[in-house]
C-alpha cells in the first residue's frame, strides 16, 4: 500500500482535504482517503508532496490515427480548408503511422491522461489500445454523401469496429457536413442504445452557411473532392437543429467543437431531452479557425462540459493540462475546480468509464496527478503536472 500526502487533494467528487492523504494499492485502486491526523493512518509511512493532488485526466476527444500529421498542415485556414489538406497528405507509410500512434499513446499517459475517447477510421490504433495503460473508447466514424454508398459505408465501419474492444467501441457520423440525410436515418436502424455517439459540430461557420443558404466553402470543399453535395439543400437553420432529429433519441451523444453554437442552438437541444454532452477542443479550434467557443452560453449544463485535445493535425500536443490553460487565461468566470470537474468525471461519465476513473473515490482506479506551482486553487501558465500514479 502507499500513502499519498500533498498540500491539497482534491478528489473532485467530494470535498477537498489540505494534507489530505490517499491509500492506493500496488494496483492503484483507491483503499482510502484520510484527513491528515486521521489515527488509522499515524503510523503509516507517507509519500509527501508539495502541490495539489488530483485524479488523472479524461481526453475527450482525439484522433491517435493521425499522430504522423504533427505540423503537416496550415494554421488558421478555416475548416474546410484544414479538412482537404487533412484527406491529401494523411496517406503514409504504415510502419511511421503505427510508430506515431504509440508515440502519442505514451504522450498522452505522460501527460497525465486516463481515458481517450479516440476517432477512427481504419484499425491502425488497435493494436496499441490492446495493450495501452490508458483506457481507450473508440469511435469508428462514418461518412458518405451518396445514396448508393449508405449501407457500404456502415457495413465496413462495423467491420474495423471489430478490431477494436467491443464493450468500448460504437459507431458514429463523423459530422453534419460529411453525412446526408439518408445516413443520418440509416443509423437509427442499425444501432443498439448503449452505442454512444461522438459527431464534430459546428467546428466552423461555414457548416452554418451550408445548413442555413447552401453557401459556402464547404461547397467548393466538395467540388474539389468530387463529393455529391446535391443532398444538401438551406434549412434556414444551424446545422444542429436540422440534423438532430434524425439521431436516434435514446442513444448518449457527445457532440464535439461547439464553436459556433448560438444559445438558440443550445435551447434546441435541451428542448429535445436527450443525454447530451459538449466536448470543447480549446486548442484545435484556435488552430484551425483562430476561435474559441462561447463558453458562458454552455454553462447551465456543468455537468456535460467535457474537454479534448483533437489529434496532432490540429495540436501541437496531447495534453489536457494545456486545454484547461488555454481557457483559463481566455475565460475569467471559469474557476479551476470546475475546469477540472469538465476535465476528470464529466468526460468520464460521457464515455462510461465513471465506475473506475474520473474521481479520487474508494475502489476506483483513477490515476494520480500532482499539479506544482499553483497559486492556492488557482491555475496559471507556469503550473507543471507529474504522475504519481
Ligand atoms: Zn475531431
């Protein structure tokens, strides 16, 4: 057994203790949780630190598949630009994709994250998830404009969904702008409820204008790629309020970016009563659009903000540490308990994991994490972070 001593725990669920004390096991399953003169404890050798001790991270959201694309596309160009670039140069050599990914895998559980909710579209991370110390869902994505190519397109993401563990994969649209209408409704008949779903929305305004007037880059997007975009006709609405309703009702749904998601949009999707969570990619979004979203729109729904760092094509690194940071410094309102909350047992709920991760509670398995150079609870650029377990 260790005892784990620092200036403050907080173990996010519940209150926090200063010189609390946590008792793990060699496994790093939590056996108890102390105040500091606790007499179960007094004669128990202690592992003392200077800082605040928290459970480890939940990234919400990322792509390990494209790690080889670190610093392979263009800042600040918009969506639709990012996505072809994206689509053109992603192609490598296996051997390098397979390196990088597991590169990225260890990045990540350096930085102090736990579990990933992990995009996919080929196998390639399979291998690497099997045997990784971070717990992985992964979601195999599907896209596709015409008609002819639906059941095609979902029949072969059910097949890499079965590389991967099959109590913690589902299937899901990639986004708006990638699926039609058809696949959206396709997906009602074909999934179970406990599939979770994780779509990409409203990363760009462009998606917007494509939804509302059928304008837009995202059509010179298509023209370039030889995508069908006949499917695609103006709603007079935000793109979320007119594909919503042809996703199943029952099924727990991430919905990823939110940038340009108005209050009306998010009135819409309280007034359908669905399990919904908001995954915000700080980084990603000031990397290709230059914008964050409006975080104090999303703020009565604590409970379903959740953080990701989307993948290398869009970061310079994988570090959830780094995303609370980036809103800190952008959004005074947001206090560092509940960033963490968003960054721990949010994201661990979304993805079903909250049993064993996410807080520093009895019986769970949630990793330890010492933040130094904190101002009491406060977070600032200078704060560093090390593993303790
Ligand atoms: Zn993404």
């Amino acid at each position: 057994m260790r005892y784990i001593s620092a200036s403050i725990v907080v173990p996010v669920v519940g209150n926090f203790l200063k010189n609390g004390v946590v008792a793990i096991d060699e496994s790093g399953i939590v056996k108890g949780i102390y105040e500091n003169n606790d007499v179960a404890i007094l004669d128990k050798e202690k592992e003392l630190y200077d800082g605040v001790l928290i459970p480890a991270f939940v990234n919400a959201h990322c792509h390990i598949e494209l790690s080889h694309m670190l610093d392979k596309t263009e800042k600040g160009v918009g969506l639709p630009r990012f996505l072809s670039a994206v689509m053109k140069r992603r192609a490598a050599d296996e051997r390098e994709i397979l390196e990088k990914i597991t590169f990225a895998d260890e990045l990540m559980w350096k930085n102090g994250i736990q579990a990933v909710g992990d995009h996919v579209n080929t196998s390639h991370s399979a291998e690497v998830k099997a045997h990784s110390r971070i717990r992985y869902h992964t979601f195999v994505e599907v896209m596709g404009l015409n008609k002819d190519e639906l059941q095609p397109r979902i029949d072969s993401a059910r097949d890499t969904e079965f590389y991967f563990d099959a109590n913690h994969a589902s299937i899901t649209p990639h986004a708006p702008y990638s699926c039609s209408k058809e696949l959206f409704k396709a997906f009602k008949r074909t999934v179970n409820e406990d599939n979770i779903f994780s779509v990409h929305n409203q990363e760009s305004d462009e998606e917007n204008k494509l939804f509302r007037y059928r304008e837009g880059e995202f059509l010179d997007f298509y023209k370039e790629m030889g995508f069908d975009a006949e499917g695609f006709k103006a709603q007079a609405r935000n793109s979320v309020q007119s594909y919503l309703p042809h996703l199943p009702k029952n099924n727990r749904l991430i919905l990823v970016h939110n940038t340009f998601t108005s209050l009306k949009d998010i009135d819409f999707i309280n007034r359908q009563d669905r399990d919904v969570y908001y995954c915000i990619c700080p980084k990603a979004n000031l990397y290709i659009e230059g914008k964050l979203p409006k975080i104090l729109n999303f703020i009565p729904d604590k409970t379903k903000m959740i953080l990701g760092t989307d993948s290398l094509a869009s970061n310079d690194t994988l570090s959830i540490l780094d995303e609370i940071k980036v809103l800190a410094t952008h959004f005074d309102h947001l206090d560092f308990l509940q960033l963490l909350q968003w960054a721990t047992i949010n994201g661990a709920k979304a993805l079903g994991l909250e049993d064993t991760i996410g807080s520093i509670e009895l019986n769970k398995r949630p990793g330890l994490l010492l933040l130094k150079g904190m101002n009491n609870l406060r977070i600032h650029d200078r704060v560093t972070m090390q593993r303790i377990a």
